[in-house]
C-alpha cells in the first residue's frame, strides 16, 4: 500500500492514479516496477564547415597610353595679324635651308675678302708705282735726291755721289737695291705716306722716317 503524495489516501502499491484528488503516479509506477526510461543520445547535427577556396585574382593592369606631343597652334583673334614665329619649326627642309644660307654668307665673305686683298695688292699698288716716278728731294738734306724712272731702275745722289740701281714696290714696302764700292746694298721702307709732292718713308732696320718733296 502507498499513500498519495498529495492528498495522503491510502492507494495500492500499483495504481496510477489517485482516485481522490487525481494525482497521477505513472512515473513513480514504472520507476518502483524496475523499468527505466531509456535515455537516446540524439546526436547533435554538425553543420558541415565549408572552407572558402582562395582564388589568386590577378590584378587588372590599367593599359599605359602615351600622350602625343602635338603642336597646335593657338588660334588668332579675329583681325589681329598673324607673324611667324622665327627660329627652328621643325623638319629637316628649314634646318637645310638655314644650313645652304650660312654656306652662302661664308662664301660672299671670302669673295669679298679676295677681291679686297686684289684691290690692295694691284690697284694700290699701281698707284704707288705711278705716282713714285719722279726725282724726290730730301727735306733735310737738299744735296741729296733720288729719282725713281719707269721700268724700276733708279738714281741716287748722296752728298755728291751718283749710285744707280733697281727699286720694287710690294704692298706699301719700297725695297731699294744699289752697289757702292763694288758692294751690293739693300734697304727697304715702308711707305707712309705718298701724296702728290709728299713722300714719307720708316726705315724697316732703325725705325727712322724721311719726308722727301717732289721736284
């Protein structure tokens, strides 16, 4: 016999319920029986674990795109002229022009240089030689003279004395060539001035200048 955990009623050992209050005894039954209630552990699903492939993305490479240098020329206002703009503008046609330019300024300096250089040896030259011809007295000295005849034979007369011999005219150089005494003199002079009745002459050697008058 048991009694009735709730109400206390005397109950048989094997009742379920208690036939005053209604308290139910199954467990309690089943437990005092032997019987035990199997316990399942039910198996706890595991989410399966998806590792994420890592895929090596290749970076995009951006396309390198090279600026043309282009020259455009800036457009004018209307009404205003327009100059060219002077210098190298590109292109082997300006560059070889300017190249054939040069060559032709050099070459008219040369001619000019040659003709200068003709004018000077030959004209002045004539001049000198045209206007030597002539007896020629020295300012100092009267007694002495000296007489330059065509063909570049000359006369000196020194103190009395006659010497006869050649003279050249080079450029503004007067070089005379004589004997005396059976030796053969040299002297060369540089024309200073030769003007009409005025000769002026600078010995090459000592430097000293003789001024002689036309007769």
């Amino acid at each position: 016999m048991k009694n009735c955990t709730k109400c206390g009623a005397v109950l048989e050992d094997n009742a379920m319920f208690c036939g005053k209050c209604g308290a139910s005894f199954a467990d309690q039954t089943v437990q005092s029986m032997g019987f035990q209630q199997p316990q399942f552990n039910q198996p706890q699903p595991q989410q399966p674990q998806f590792q994420q492939p890592q895929f090596n993305q290749p970076q995009p490479q951006q396309p390198q795109f090279q600026q043309p240098q282009q020259q455009f020329n800036q457009p004018q206002p209307f009404g205003q002229p327009q100059y060219a703009q002077p210098g190298f503008q590109g292109g082997t046609g300006v560059k070889q022009g300017s190249n054939k330019a040069l060559i032709f300024v050099i070459i008219g300096v040369v001619v000019a240089a040659i003709v200068c250089v003709i004018l000077f040896l030959f004209v002045f030259k004539s001049d000198y030689k045209k206007d030597i011809i002539g007896t020629w007295v020295d300012k100092t000295d009267s007694t002495s003279s000296i007489t330059f005849e065509d063909g570049g034979t000359l006369k000196m007369v020194l103190r009395g004395i006659t010497l006869k011999g050649t003279y050249k005219i080079s450029g503004k150089e007067l070089t005379m060539t004589y004997s005396f005494m059976g030796v053969s003199n040299s002297e060369t002079y540089e024309i200073v001035k030769l003007n009409g009745s005025t000769m002026r002459l600078k010995d090459k050697k000592d430097s000293s200048l003789s001024e002689l008058t036309k007769k």
